[in-house]
C-alpha cells in the first residue's frame, strides 16, 4: 500500500492534467465561406487545424453533407464582419470545443485589426505589424529587505501552498482516525483490559499515538524519495521534451518570420530556459527543503494534538457508528483551516491568515499555506511553540478521559459526562 | 502469609458506590473464591487488585507491603469478558503479552512452546485470532496469562465457554499451579467449581463483603444439623422410630429407595439416630448433609435467616 499510493496520488494529479491539455486530438478542417474577402488564405492553421476556402455557391452542398466533403465545419464570414462583431457564425454537426472556437475568434480578430489598420494608410504596414506583434509573460520579482531581487513565480507557490496544506488535511485526518479506531478496536474485543494490568492507560494511549506516527512517518519519507525521484526523472524529460517543442515552434515562427539558423537556435536555448515549465522546476526546487522541514514539524504537531483528542474520543464511544457525534467539534477546526486555507494563499499575509496560523487547532494548516509565501521566520516560530504547548494539555486532558472511558461500557456518553470523568479520575 | 490484603477500600464511581468499606484477606499458595451477584462490585475489586484502578480510600497490599505498580509483574488476569487482537497471529500475540510482563523474548518463546504442546495447539501458532473458535481463543488467553508464572493469578469466570473436557483440563492446571505454591482467586458463578476447588471465599454482595472464611467451615456453619438417611424399603417405615425425638424434613420414595431427611438439634450428634433406625430398615446410606455453595449463596444473598444459624465472620 506505502509503495501504490504515491503512484496512484500522482496519477490522480497527472491525468486529469494530461487528459484536458491533450484537448481536442483530432485533426479538424474547417470549410470557409469569406464574403468580405478578408480572411481568404490568411486563416492560420497548425498541424490539427486546417482550412478549406469554398465559394458561396458551394455552401448548401457543404452544409448538407459535411462529413461526405471531409470538413468539420463550416465557417461562413458575413461581409460586414469588420464592423458587426456577431457576422460570422461556424456551422457543424458536433460540438465545437471552445478551444477551437477561440482560436478561431482570436486568428480573426488579429486579421480584422489589421484591416482596420490599412484604413489608415500607414506605410510599409506590413513591415509596420510584423514588429508590433509581441507576447508578453509577466515576470514576477520579490524585493526583500536588501532590495534584492529574486525572481517568484506566484502561481508555483499558491500551487505548493496548496498541495501541502491539503496534505496537512489529509494526513492529520488519516492517521488521527487510525489512532481512534485502533483505541476503538482494543475497548471492543476487551484486549484492552488485559493491556492495562500490565502498563497504565496513559502508556497505552501514547504507545498507539507514537506508534501510528512512526508509521505515517515512514510512509511519507517513502513517499518523498519516490516522489523525488519521480521528479527528477520528470524534470529532465518535461524540460528536454519542452525543449524541443519549443525547438519546433521557434522554428515555425522563425521560417514565417525570415529568420536565419543563428538567430533561431539563440532564441531556443533561452526560450527553454526562461520557459514556464524552466521557471516551475526552479522555483520548487529553491523552496521545497524548508517547506518540507517545516511541514514535519507541523504534521508532528498537529497530528499530535488531534491524535489525542481522537483517542479521547474513541476512548469514550463503544463502537465506529457511535463517533458521529462526539467527531464534530474535532473536525470543525480542521476544516475552518481548510476554508481559511483559501484565502491565504491569495493573502498570505491577511490578518485573518496571520490570526489562523497561530490558535494551535487550525495552526498546521494554514501555516503549511503561508510557509511557501516566505513569511517572517518568528511568526513560524511563535506558531509552533503555542502548538506544542496545546499538546501537552490536550494529551493530559485525554488521557483523564481516556483512563476513564477505555473501561465503560454501554453509557452513551455526552461531554458532561466526559467532563465528569476528567474532574474524577 | 497473606499474599494479598485490602482494609476498608471504598471505590466510587460517578454516581454508584462500586465497594463500601470491602475487606479481604488472601493466603497465599491456596485457592480463593471471589463470589457474589451481577453488579455486586466483585470485578471492581478485581480491578484495585491488577492496579487498572486505585481505591478511593482504603489500603491495598501485597506480600505484606502497601501494593505498587510494579507488583503487577506479579500477578495475572484473565478478565471475564475475553479479548484479543483478532488480527494479529496467536504465535506473535501470545509473545508480546509475555514481554509486556517483563519475559524476556528468548524466555517467552521457550515457555510458549512448551505450553502449546502441552495444550497441543501448536498448529495454532501461525493463525491469526479471528480465526479461532471461543473456546480455542481462551485457551490462548489462558496460556498467555499465566505464562509469566505470577505467584497470584486472578482469573474472571475461567470456565464460561469451556466443554467439560476442556474445563478439566483447566481445573487440572490450576490445581497444578496450587501445588508449585502459586495462589489463585477466582471469581464465578460456577458453584460447583467453588465446591471442587476453592479453599476460602468471600461473598460480595451490594457493595460490600457479606462473607469471608474457610469454605468448609461455612458450610458447616450454615448446616442444620440435617441428616439424610437413605433406606430400601417403604415411606413411612421409620415414622415411629422419629416421632416425638427428630424433626423430620422431607421424605422421597423413588424406586423402593426412600431418602428421609431428618433435623437434629444444635449438637444433637448423629450416632444415636442411626443406631435407633438400624434394626427396622436395611440402610444404604448415611449423611450429613452440608448445605451447598450455591444454597448459601442463594440464602445470604437473599437475606433469608429463618433456618439458618447464623455464622460469625470467619477470617483467616
């Protein structure tokens, strides 16, 4: 199960990812009936995309019998498609997916604006537009207090912020119910009784609490080699084969464009580099030790804290079903921290984000969310020290709770009366 | 040497008085009897004694001194309701309650092998617990706690869910263990196991010790004086012989074996009364008949004093 859960945890993230980049997959040609004379051979196309120019007069056959003529659609251009933006329409017998129709809006709109240019009698327009054309990516730089200047890239780290405070959620609901059921388990088969002639209840407790972490521990050490290896394997492939891509494209725009070898292989190499996919890889790899170093320390906290409210709980209940109740005002904080995570990884700096980070239930989830942001180290170090203080009273409250539970039977019992227990026992 | 002693424990729970002032002394290297209704407050007792709970007030001993945490090395519990982990193999399982009583791992394993040859189970080894029956699991549990060789063992009604073979196979072991010098308390509603085994015992009932002593002097104590003769003949042929001196009590005829039971008066000894029926009947049988456990348990627990003579507390 250690070794198969990564695998399917990745494949779960990667093909749904892999599924909608893949798109539409098939090749599509697309009949055009230009009245305005305006588009004719200028419609670009790709490897999937092609256009077909048909005259007015073959458009009714066309219309009928689509598939027969090997077209997928039609797109018919009113003449006054410069000024009426609705004048074209794209007829078909299947969906159009939106990526196609966009591509299409957006090939017209630049042709249509380059029409609208010449109305205004510009010389050399042609020369004029090809320097126009540009692409812009936004490259986001963080100032610290030095004024130095380190390169981010925003949607990695709401991406990393994400995945790890929802690992957070995960892994302290997991193995905090492991250790509920495992206390649920020896109360019912009535090991339990013979357990504690030997040791005490509270070495009991902590004994299922510690062993259970070693457990989840060693799974996710097993899981973050795996995963690192899987990432570097990754990288290489992802950034050679983005790469290359980037080597086939650079090359298309480079041979419409006029450019010589020199200059194509030069924007190549910087191209990759400077590529999206480059930057992701950096990023992670800049950041990932510290926030995986903090995220053990928070999941050992908080795991800890609820841990020992989940035995309480199980302590108290005779069987699974009767949880229910007594789960409630133990999962409300969790996923308070889950909604509050939402927020702060779009403000991780909010007061509302700040105040989250430090009360010790929600603390380990919205800090692992904040962690990424490079927040100010004493607000970390605040957090966890409130947290680990909290442990010590939640596990000398449950124990008083579970001392008193793990050996009555039947009582449905309410909080009054595990107050009761912790005021007696 | 009283191997363990409680004086005046007082246990409190929530809402319910469990032990009201209980005191109890067991010698050691015999076997106790620990009886008393449902709810009585025996298994609390039981509980004080394997320090799973601390008595309220009160004081505990053990071996003569005020009992501590350590000395539940010495001791092994078989609760009543029996428990093991269903998914974890009996040969693993039953090593880990060993060492959790401080065995060493090479001296577990020895004693364990030992053990489920002697109760020829060592088939068993390598299953897991769930996969055995109830009476194939206790025996287990069995093993397990006596494993360690405590000096006092406790053990909760030890012959529910047994079939006679079994069952004597338990009696056998625990008189075994009664030789080596261990002691052993028992607690059970099983009477007749009490009549066969148990040397001394206490009652509990309603929270507190409502009867303690040596098991044969109680049921004296709790005799009448009543003997039974057992005649070949018919009903009636000693009427005359009993009339105006002996207090008759029943008289049954099954198959021309009619069985008379007869009152004497407090230390009216029995002699004269066989000898006066002798010449008239051919007697089969002679007896004093002693009042069962279960009897004395039905007529203390119930409260009925009419017929009974009251007994002393006896202790040890």
């Amino acid at each position: 199960m250690t070794l198969l859960t990564p695998i399917l945890m990745g494949a779960l993230m990667i093909v749904p990812g892999i599924l909608a980049s893949m798109g539409d997959t098939t090749n599509k040609k697309i009949a055009v009936v230009d009245r305005a004379k305006i588009f004719t051979n200028k419609l670009q196309g790709d490897e999937k995309l092609s256009f077909v120019y048909i005259s007015d007069e073959e458009l009714p056959a066309y219309k009928s019998k689509m598939k027969d003529k090997g077209v997928d659609a039609i797109l018919v251009i009113n003449k006054g498609v410069i000024s009426d933006p609705k004048a074209a329409a794209m007829y078909s017998n299947d969906d159009i997916s939106i990526e196609l129709s966009s591509k299409i809006e957006s090939n017209m709109t630049d042709l249509i604006k380059e029409e609208k240019m010449r109305t205004f009698n510009i010389q050399n327009l042609d020369e004029v537009l090809k320097k126009v054309k540009s692409s812009v990516s936004l490259n986001t730089i963080k100032l610290d207090e030095n004024g130095n200047e380190k390169e981010t890239n925003t949607g990695v780290i709401m991406g990393i912020a994400y995945v790890f405070g929802f690992l957070m959620y995960i892994f302290i609901f997991l193995f905090g119910s492991q250790v509920m059921r495992g206390v649920i388990e020896e109360k019912s088969n009535r090991v339990v009784e013979v357990i504690i002639s030997s040791v005490k209840p509270i070495q009991l407790m902590m004994g299922k609490i510690i062993g259970v972490a070693a457990v989840g521990l060693l799974q996710f050490v097993m899981w973050i080699v795996l995963s690192v290896a899987i990432f570097s394997v990754s990288k290489s492939y992802l950034v050679d084969s983005a790469k290359s891509n980037m080597a086939n494209q650079t090359q298309v725009t480079s041979v419409m464009a006029g450019q010589n070898a020199a200059e194509m292989s030069e924007q190549i190499a910087a191209k990759a580099d400077d590529s999206e996919t480059g930057k992701i890889f950096a990023t992670i790899s800049e950041r990932i030790v510290p926030i995986l170093f903090y995220f053990v320390i928070f999941f050992i906290g908080g795991y800890l804290l609820y841990s020992s409210l989940f035995a309480a709980v199980g302590s108290a209940v005779d069987n699974e079903t009767e949880t229910q109740q007594l789960m409630l005002p133990i999962t409300l904080p969790i996923i308070l921290g889950l909604m509050v995570m939402m927020h702060t990884f779009q403000n991780p700096n909010s007061s509302l984000s700040f105040w989250f980070s430090i009360i010790p239930l929600t603390s380990p989830i919205v800090m692992m969310a904040r962690i990424p942001f490079e927040i100010p180290t004493w607000e970390i170090i605040l957090s966890i020290f409130i947290l680990y203080a909290t442990i010590f009273c939640s596990i000398w409250l449950s124990a008083k709770i579970y001392r008193t539970g793990i050996l009555m039977y039947g009582k449905k019992t309410s909080f009054k009366e595990m107050i009761k227990w912790i005021k007696h026992s | 040497m009283e191997i363990f002693k409680a004086e005046n424990v007082v246990k409190r729970y929530a809402d319910h008085l469990a032990l009201d002032s209980v005191s109890m002394s067991v010698p050691e290297g015999k076997i106790y009897g620990l009886l008393g209704p449902n709810g009585a407050g025996k298994t609390t007792l039981i509980r004080i004694i394997n320090q799973i709970t601390m008595p309220d007030s009160g004081k505990i001993y053990f071996k003569g001194n005020e009992m501590k945490m350590s000395d539940v090395q010495f001791i092994g519990y078989l609760p009543e309701e029996r428990g093991l982990y269903k998914k974890m193999k009996v040969g693993e399982q039953a090593m880990y309650f060993a060492q959790l009583k401080g065995l060493s791992h090479s001296e577990s394993l020895k004693r364990l092998k030992y053990w489920f040859t002697k109760f020829e189970i060592q088939a068993w080894w390598d299953k897991k617990v769930e996969e055995l029956s109830k009476g194939m699991a206790q025996k287990v549990q069995f093993i397990t706690t006596i494993l360690h060789e405590p000096e006092l063992m406790i053990f909760d009604e030890p012959f529910s869910g047994f079939d006679p073979i079994n069952a004597a196979l338990l009696k056998d072991e625990i008189l075994e263990f009664k030789k080596k010098g261990h002691t052993i308390i028992f607690s059970t509603h099983n009477m007749a196991s009490v009549e066969e085994l148990c040397d001394n015992i206490t009652l509990i009932n309603k929270s507190q010790n409502v009867l303690s002593g040596n098991i044969d002097e109680i049921r004296h104590s709790y005799g009448d004086n009543v003997y039974q003769i057992d005649y070949q003949g018919e009903k009636g042929a000693i009427a005359h012989v009993l009339e105006g001196r002996y207090q008759l009590v029943s008289e049954v005829e099954e198959k021309g074996l009619c069985k008379v039971r007869v009152k004497l008066d407090v230390d009216q000894p029995g002699n004269p009364l066989v000898a006066a029926v002798l010449p008239h009947v051919e007697v089969v049988n002679f007896q004093k008949i002693v009042p069962s456990m279960n009897d004395i348990f039905i007529k203390v627990v119930q409260g009925e004093e009419a017929s009974l003579t009251k007994a002393a507390h006896y202790t040890e």
